[in-house]
C-alpha cells in the first residue's frame, strides 16, 4: 500500500498510513481509497474490465472534503478509438451531467487517447471536486491480475498526485 496526503498544491507520499485525509492505493488490486475522515472514505475500484480495450480508464469525482465520491464514467480505449460509458448512479448530483458532456466534448477535441489527462484537467479547471483518473490494463482478460494501473488525481486544472505500478 502507498499513502498519499493532500497538500496545498500537490499530494505527498508518506511512508506509513497517516491519520485522514490521506489516500491510499493498493497497486495490486487496482485500487484507490480517499478517506476523508474516519467514518467517510470513498473506495474507486474502476469500471469492469472488457478483454477488448487496450486500456481502461475510470473518471470519478470526489468532494473536495474528501468524505464522499461518485464515478462519472468509464473510457475504454481500442487502438485509437475512445468509447465512453456513463457511470454515474442515480444518487450522482444533477451537475454531474453537465460535467459529463463538458468531458466528452473535450475528449472529442484530442487526437490520441494520450491526451485524457489534458481533458480531465480542463474538465477540472473551476470545479470544486476533486477528479480522480484510475487506469488500469490487464494483458489477460478480467480475471488477470493488472499489469498497468496508474491513478491521476486533479484538483481545479492542476495535476496533484500521479503515480504509476507496472508496464503498459
């Protein structure tokens, strides 16, 4: 596990797990747990796996307390095609909509999917959440542990934690 905890202008690394807010990511499982306080934490696991994308990437967004979440959508990558999946639950807050069309019109402005952290740090830009990028890549289907799996987190057009476990 790594423990990360939220600084002013970027997350930091911390060797042990720090009393909340911190974030925790467990490389060998694919995932991300924002605790907030310690009866308000939000688990991101990511989208399901689909054996044909190349690369799976999960958008999700989190208060900027830290105490609560929701996932937003799921972008499957194929060679150079993008597909997106809406993901939000029915409790998701109706801003979220907007939100998602703001995303998907900025993915569709990108030549590559390389380029979806530039969409999500537009998307972020003036937002009071947080918004969390959870990538994931599995060489062998979905029930292969993953060989790939980075978390990006954003907060108001700026890029505050970034850490990567394996190989694409």
């Amino acid at each position: 596990m790594s423990y990360y905890v939220p600084q002013k202008e970027e997350w930091t690394a911390v060797s042990s797990k720090p009393d909340p807010p911190y974030v925790e990511v467990d490389a060998e499982t694919a995932t991300l747990h924002v605790v907030g306080g310690t009866e308000a934490s939000v688990q991101l696991d990511g989208a399901p796996v689909d054996p044909s994308a190349d690369t799976l990437h999960t958008v999700s967004t989190v208060a900027p307390s830290l105490r609560e979440g929701a996932p937003l959508c799921a972008l499957y990558v194929r060679g150079q095609d993008l597909d997106v999946e809406d993901r939000r639950t029915a409790e998701a807050p109706s801003s979220h909509a907007d939100v998602l069309d703001q995303l998907r019109s900025a993915l569709d402005e990108i030549l590559i999917p390389v380029y979806i952290d530039d969409a999500i740090e537009e998307v972020s830009e003036g937002n009071d959440d947080v918004f969390v990028l959870h990538t994931v890549q599995h060489d062998d289907g979905r029930d292969a542990p993953p060989t790939y799996f980075r978390v990006a987190v954003f907060r108001d057009g700026d890029l505050v934690l970034e850490t990567e476990h394996g190989s694409l």
